[in-house]
C-alpha cells in the first residue's frame, strides 16, 4: 500500500467543518449583512433626526 491511498481522518473530518462554517457564515451574510451604502444612508438619516431633535429643542 502506498501513502497516497492513506486518508487521514482527523484532516478530511476538520475540512468538513470548515465547508459547513463557511456555508452558515454566508447564509448569515445574506440574511443579516447590510452593504456600506446602507449603512452611510442609516447614518445619515439618524444623524438627520437627531439634528432636527436638537433644533427645537428650548435653551433653559
């Protein structure tokens, strides 16, 4: 028998996990991620509301 016929389990079994992590942390990314223009846009908006907030606020 010749060492290319050798499988090592603790190799094919830690490539295993890697595929499925890799599987979930894309399905994560689609189901949670949010591009960088979204979150400039939600930045801006929130920064907006809280600058109109400010404004009317009454100087004690």
């Amino acid at each position: 028998m010749t060492d290319n016929n050798v499988i090592k389990f603790g190799k094919a079994k830690k490539a295993l996990q890697r595929i499925r992590k890799d599987k979930q942390a894309e399905a994560n990314r689609i189901k949670f991620g949010r591009t960088k223009a979204q979150k400039q846009r939600d930045t801006s908006i929130r920064d907006k509301r809280n600058k109109s907030i400010d404004d009317h606020k009454r100087e004690t």
